[in-house]
C-alpha cells in the first residue's frame, strides 16, 4: 500500500503521504460532525 502511494506522488517522502492521510482524515471526521449537526436539527 505504502508503494503504491509512493508511486502515485512520485516516490516522495512518507511524511508527505502521513500529511496527506492526516488532512483527509482530519476533513472526514469535520464532515461527519457537521452531518450529525445537520440531522440533529431535522
């Protein structure tokens, strides 16, 4: 898996791919809060 990601950015740094899972993952967990938000007022 960490070859593929390797591939895909060109064999850059881990540390970049780990920055780039952390930011999606970060960004999911806020959309999930917001969609409980959003049915919690429905």
């Amino acid at each position: 898996m960490a070859d593929a990601a390797k591939k895909a950015t060109g064999g850059s740094h881990d540390d970049k791919i780990d920055k780039g899972a952390g930011a999606a993952t970060d960004y999911l967990r806020k959309r999930a809060q917001e969609n409980k938000r959003d049915k919690g007022q429905e």
